[in-house]
C-alpha cells in the first residue's frame, strides 16, 4: 500500500522563465517585449479607466487594449494622440508621392510604406434630403460663413455652393472654400479641377500665389475659374517606435502608419477629420509558439507607490503583473490615488501548465500526490519537467492490465487485490484450465458448482496432504445478444459506469393498419423510401466479400462482367456469396424503390424488345409489386380485399411515359404521354417514314396523375385550380366530358354523357352526318346541352394531345366498330317547340316555358 505505481510528468514544450501566478498553473513566459522608456498613466473619466502611454521623446499613445486582455499578430495595442493631421471639415485627399499598401480590413485604412505628402483640398458638405423648395442659395453662389444655405442649415465657411439634387430633392450641398475669378473662356483642362503651383500662370493675368486646387464653376453671374486652397501634411517613410527591450526576437512592437482615405476620395464631413493614424501593433515572428500575447502592466520602479508606504520594501517580479491587474479592477474610483500611480506595459506569450489536484483514495482509485520542481523566476529549457504528479496505491495488490502499444502512452492500470479472488478445493480432478471464463453454476469438477463467475487463475493439483484448488478471480459476466454493438476490446480496462456494449434489439412492427398507412401513401403517392435497399441491375451471381468488417459487394453477370455495388452506411448485404439473383432482386435490407425497379426492368427488357413491349413489360412488374406491397398492410389486419380495386389505382399510375426525344413528331422533351397514345403516333411515323419519338416510362404518384389526366375539369377539381385552368385556357384544351367527375361536375348528371360505344367497320360519311344535322343543329340554342346520340354523331376524334394527331370526321378504322344507323335515331326536322320535346326526353330534364 501507498507504493507508487504510476507517475505523470508536466513538460514544458517551448521553454521560458517560470511565472506561479497560482497552486493550480503554472505558467512559462516564452516571449517578452517591455516597453522601458515608457511609462503608462492609468486615468478615470465617466466611470471608465483609461490608460495613456507616455514615452522619453514625450509621445502620447491611447492603450486601445485593456490589461489582461489577449492580442493576435497584427492587432493594434495603442495609438498615438497627434491633432497635427486633423482637419477643420471635409473636403479632398491627394497623394504626392506617398505609397500605401492595403493590408486585411478595409476598414483598417491603407498602411503607409513609403512617406510623401498628402495634400488635403477643404470643404464642407451637409446631407439634406428635403425638399428643393427650403433651399435658400443657388448653385453656384458665393456665400459667407454663418450664412443659411438651407432652412435651419448655416455654413462654417466661406465659398461657392454646389448643390445636388435629384427628383425635387435636395440631396447634398457643397460649400467649396476659394476664391472666384471670372473668366470668359476657362481653359479646358480645369473642367474637372487641377492641383496648381505656386508662380505658376493659371491664365494671363492670374498667377497663382500658393499651391491651389484650380476648378472651373458656373455661378449666377457666368462662367468663373474657382481657386482653392490646399493644405499640404508631410508624412514620414517611418514614424518612430517607442524603446523596448525583449527576451526574444520572437515578439516585437512595430509603429505604423495609416491613412484612412484612398487618394482622389472625397470624404464627405462637417466636422473635423484624422487624415493619419500612427499605430503600435504586436508582430509575433514565426518562431513563436502561439498566436496570442497577453497585455500586462508592471509597478514602475520608479514609483514609490509601487514600494511600502515609506518607500521601501522588495522589487517586483514577474507575479506582480497579475497583482497589479487585481489592484486595478479592486481599487475605488479615487483620481488623486489614480494619477500617483504609474506602470510599465509589458506584452508576454505565455505557456500555460495545469497542475493536477491532489487527491485522497477512493474505493476504486489510487490517491496523487504532485510536486513542482520548479521556482518562480527560473530559466527552464524547452522539454524540462516542471511538476510531477505520483499515483499512489490504496491496497497492496499484483499490477495487471499493462498493455504496451506503439506511439501509445498507458493510461490506466489495474491492481488485483486478494479481495478479487477466491479459492475453491475441489475433491476431483478439476475439468477447467488457467484462463478460462465461467459463470456461476458451473461445474467445476464432479459435483462441485462455482458459486462466483469469473476467470480461472490458477489449477493447483491435489497432493497426498492438500484437495485440488482452484483460483478463480472474481468477474461480473454481461450477456449480449448477436449483432450488438462493442465498445470496448478484449483486455481494455474499464472503470465503473464505462459502456460496454450497445443491444440491438429487432423487433417486427405491429403491423396497426394506423401504423401501415403511412406505407400505402407512400406506395401510391410513389415516394422514394427512405434508406431504401439496392436492387440489381441484370441477373447473374452475387459475391461477397469480407474484410476487416468492410463489406465488398459485387454481382457477376450472365455475360461476364462484375457489377460493384457501394454499400452505404447501415446497409447489410441479404444475398450470401454464390446466389443467383435476378432483375431488380433486393441485394441489401431496406424496402425497395418502385421508381428504381421500373427503370432496372425498362433497361434490360430494352436490350432485347421494342421500346413499347419493353416500357408495357416493366410497368407489369412494378403494377405486381405495388398490389402486392399495399395488400401485405392489408392483410396484416386480415383485411381481404380484391386486387381489381388496387389494380384500378395502379393502372392510372403506370400509364403515363416521359419523351426523350420527340423526334419528328410535335412532342416536347419531358413531356408526360400515355404509352399507347405515343404509340400509335409511333405508328404513324412509320408509316410516313418519319422519326419516331423516344421515351421512358415514370411512375407517377395519385396526387400527379390526377393533375395529368386528359380531362382539365377533372384535374381543376382536385389540386392547383388555377394553374390548371390557366393552363388549359393558354393552349385552348377541350374536354369531352368522358369521365365521371367531369360529367357531374359540369351538370350532365350519370349516365347522361358517359361515353359512347363505338363498332368497327361501319360508320357514317360525312356528308351523311352534315346534311342529316346541319338544320337542327344549327336552330339550337347554345345553351341548350344537346342529348347524347346527336353529340355522338357530329363527333370528331381527338386524342389528348392535340397538335400531334387529329382525326378527320368518323371514318371506317381498324380502331372503330360499325355502328348500326337505324331511322330512329335521326331526328325529323320540326320546329323549335318540337325539337325542344325531343331533346327533353332524351336528356331526361323538364324545359321551362320562359327556358331559351
């Protein structure tokens, strides 16, 4: 007991001097810059602190950072306060000879790398937006300063107004400082402004005094060349950088410049602006380890505050940085006690090492106990041991569970304690061997039954003075089903509350028709199942293979070629290695994609039949599996329904093909054609030597079918009304009124207008059909529903889709039946009372005497 069995060493990975802020860190300084010749003032204004940096060459720079907080590379520490580049108002920027480059942000402004001067051209400019009527200058105007320029609007300065205006609204107005001079033919190259020298001729008669920026202008009294003064600021190549000392050269301060405005921007202000930023930021060189330093300040040693009382007492170390930061935030908000006090800004990487806790023994678990091995202050080596924690043992006990593993460090161990292990004599000859599992109950030798599961340790034989023994240490056995889920390996130590393993429990669903309908509306809806399993594409023999719990799975053909199939993700193969499969068979579990079937059987039943027997084939085999899939919810319940009433919603799903190409008939690529219909266009194009179309057949669901069916009353009636509707209505579409829904919902109550049987071989002519009805169709009102053998024979054949074919008038066919005419379906010609008798009594309603 209490010997110690493991150890946990802390490392430090890049080196530094030693900083214990805390018992619980350790930190290494591994990069330093301090600033020495500069002192920071911590001042109080509304509540908020705020610190100044003053150097030896009496610099002001604002801390823009607050101490304690972390910088990155490249951020901006502090700013230096210099009113020598603040303008008055707005106005112009030019570059004379400055070069800038454009580091990250553009709001972080344009970084000087080569100084000149900047040249700043004033003006004022006030946002308006009113109306045009409250201006009170004209464009153009001289005006002085206070004058109103707009209602409740006083300019600063004297000059010329520019005012810009769109729509009747005042947007902008410009009071351009300088001095008019009138002119009666300015020079062209002053239209859009000139930066003027001092003695140089502007034009005969007026040379310029100092630099200027020359503009041409038209004020109310005529044309006048407008010269502005310019105001030049001499920018530096290098600003000067405040002194600082490092422990490295991986961290340095470095000054830069920038300019917030791009040369030839116009910087719209009434207020004052700064043209130039001098900024401290932090550069971090490569060879540091981290990406961020911490701010510090540090008591000035200069400052008898940072000493007793009396001005005496120890100089400060490295731990004062963090003592100085709680002395801040703790302190009360007292100025006289804030001004006495000064600091040195100091910036650090620092490498944080966390000291373990100490703990005492617990039942399943060792105590610690950490010691530091090194001081505040010390210099250590990248890769030097600053603490070691100690692993203590609870109870006397032999190690186990030590598993060596290459590039892996052990992280726990295992102390077996005479507790975990019993003895048990036996007066027989033991039947188990040195490393074997039992559970209780197990008969250990001839009427001898353990009482404890575990593993056998050791079988000591029996002697002349002792009985056979068995050492058995103690386990708890855990029994799992197949197909669960391990997370642990054989031999892996586990502590109290580990998981072990996950059980996968299958069960089959209830088979509740409440639960089954969801199932039905995604059969007949023709929804992609989620999950759903791989079907193979052609006939042949599958191959499995296994290799480290990877599942390669492959089909070979009939023909010789291997098929790969990817498995997904919880996809488990159902074929094993060797069985033949066949088209559009299930490879994997999951429930079958009838979209996908319909298009594995159209491909192989193409290969060797037409594209009509092919398409008609492969809806055959997905009609099959939708009827039977549906009727297997059904059944579940033992519900016994007929396959004819399914048959009738499959059949609308299965009639419909997509046009590849439309060939040489009208038919758009996309297209949605009834199959037979698209044949017999097929069959006419041979006829005529034309192309013929091409297509696939799709699987549409109730609700799309619905929506393409020949009939727009029908579809209007049941989703998307308007766009139906406007549909039909665009390309002018007629309804025959053939189906149920149309009939009743256009009034012509069942069986009234359900169609018509037609008798091949025998019709009528059409000069027949037209010198029969011309008369009485012609005397009947439009309104008035013409009865169903009248409509019959002025009939016309018209399939769905208009401008492919067309029928003329009846005419013998193959497709039609004769139709036998007898005397009594001709209507005798009478008069208007006499017709409205006949058609009452074939459409079965009463007319109204005041009825057209």
């Amino acid at each position: 007991a209490e010997s110690v069995i493991a150890e946990t060493k802390l490392v430090s990975e890049h080196g530094g001097v030693v900083r214990i802020a805390d018992e619980r860190e350790i930190e290494i300084i591994t990069a330093q810059v301090l600033l020495d010749q500069a002192v920071v003032r911590a001042e109080s204004a509304g509540g908020r602190d705020h610190y100044t940096i003053e150097t030896a060459s009496k610099q002001r720079f604002s801390l823009k950072t607050a101490p304690g907080s972390k910088v990155i590379n490249g951020e901006v520490v502090a700013e230096l306060l210099d009113d020598s580049y603040r303008t008055t108002t707005g106005g112009i920027v030019k570059y004379a000879g400055v070069e800038v480059h454009k580091r990250g942000k553009a709001k972080l402004g344009y970084e000087v790398v080569k100084g000149g001067t900047m040249l700043w051209i004033p003006e004022e400019s006030h946002e308006v937006n009113k109306d045009i009527s409250l201006l009170l200058v004209e464009d153009g105007q001289y005006v002085e300063a206070g004058t109103e320029v707009v209602k409740d609007i006083f300019c600063q300065t004297s000059g010329a107004v520019e005012v810009t205006q769109k729509n009747d609204i005042l947007r902008e107005i410009v009071i351009k400082p300088g001095t008019l001079h009138a002119v009666d033919r300015p020079p062209l190259t002053f239209g859009e402004g000139q930066i003027v020298n001092a003695g140089q001729e502007i034009f005969p008669g007026l040379i310029a005094e100092e630099l200027g920026y020359a503009e041409y202008i038209e004020t109310p009294e005529g044309p006048a060349l407008l010269l502005r003064p310019v105001v030049e600021f001499p920018v530096p190549d290098k600003p000067p950088v405040p002194s600082q000392t490092a422990l490295n050269e991986s961290i340095s301060l470095k000054a830069v410049q920038r300019l917030p405005y791009k040369d030839g921007e116009r910087v719209k202000s009434v207020e004052g602006l700064e043209l130039l930023r001098t900024q401290l930021i932090l550069e971090i060189g490569s060879g540091a380890p981290q990406l961020a330093a911490d701010i510090e300040l540090l008591p000035d040693e200069g400052d008898a505050t940072a000493f007793g009382a009396d001005g005496s007492g120890p100089a400060w170390t490295s731990t004062d940085a963090v003592v100085v930061s709680q002395e801040l935030a703790l302190a009360d908000d007292d100025e006289t006690d804030r001004t006495c006090r000064t600091f040195r800004l100091q910036l650090v990487i620092l490498e944080s090492l966390v000291i373990r806790r100490d703990v005492s023994a617990d039942p399943t678990q060792g105590s610690t106990n950490t010691r530091l091995l090194v001081e505040d202050g010390q210099s250590i080596a990248p890769g030097a041991v600053a603490a070691r924690t100690e692993i203590l043992c609870k109870e006397a006990g032999i190690v186990r569970g030590i598993r060596e593993r290459l590039n892996e460090p052990v992280r726990r161990l295992l102390v077996m304690r005479d507790a975990d292990s019993i003895s048990v004599s036996v007066a027989g000859t033991p039947n188990v061997s040195p490393g074997q599992l039992v559970v209780a109950g197990t008969e250990v030798a001839p009427g001898i039954l353990l009482e404890e599961s575990g593993q056998v340790v050791k079988v000591v034989p029996a002697t002349s003075a002792e009985l056979a023994k068995i050492v058995l240490r103690i386990a708890r056995p855990y029994r799992v089903s197949g197909g669960a889920v391990l997370h642990v390996d054989d031999g892996d130590l586990v502590q109290r509350g580990d998981n072990l393993v996950i059980l996968v429990f299958e069960r089959a669903k209830t088979g509740d028709i409440i639960q089954g309908l969801p199932r039905i509306e995604e059969l007949l809806e023709g929804r992609k199942p989620k999950e759903a399993c791989i079907l193979a594409k052609r006939p042949g023999t599958a191959r499995v293979v296994t290799d480290d719990d990877v599942v390669e799975l492959a089909v070979i053909e009939d023909d010789g070629r291997i098929e790969e199939y990817p498995l997904l993700p919880g996809q488990n193969p159902i074929v094993s290695d060797g069985q033949r499969v066949g088209v559009a068979e299930a490879l994997t579990d999951g429930p079958a994609n009838p979209h996908e079937i319909l298009e594995v059987f159209f491909h192989v039943l193409k290969e060797r039949q037409p594209t009509f027997e092919a398409a008609l084939e492969s809806f055959q085999q997905v009609q099959t599996f939708l009827v039977n899939e549906v009727q297997s919810v059904y059944q579940s319940q033992g519900v016994d329904i007929s396959d004819k009433h399914i048959e009738v919603i499959v059949r609308q799903m299965t009639n419909k093909v997509r046009m590849e190409d439309g060939g040489d008939t009208t038919m758009l690529p996309g297209e949605l054609v009834e199959l037979r219909q698209v044949e017999q266009v097929n069959e006419a194009m041979s006829i005529t030597g034309g192309a013929p179309a091409d297509y696939t057949p799709v699987l549409l669901g109730i609700t799309k079918a619905s929506l393409n069916t020949d009939s727009f009353i029908s579809a209007a009636s049941f989703q998307e009304t308007t766009r139906v509707l406007t549909e039909a209505a665009i390309e002018g579409k007629s309804d025959w009124l053939r189906g149920l829904k149309e009939n009743v919902i256009i009034g012509r109550l069942i069986p009234a207008g359900t169609g018509f049987t037609a008798y091949e071989e025998q019709g009528m002519s059409d000069s027949a059909v037209d010198g029969v009805f011309d008369d009485e169709i012609h005397d009947l009102q439009e309104d008035v529903v013409l009865d169903d053998r009248t409509a019959r024979r002025k009939y016309t054949i018209e399939s769905s889709f208009d401008d492919v074919i067309r029928a003329p008038d009846i005419e013998p066919d193959e497709d039609f039946e004769e139709i036998e005419v007898d005397e009594d379906d001709f209507v005798p010609e009478t008069d208007d009372d006499s017709l409205e008798e006949v058609a009452d009594d074939d459409i079965g309603y009463d007319f109204d005497e005041d009825e057209e």
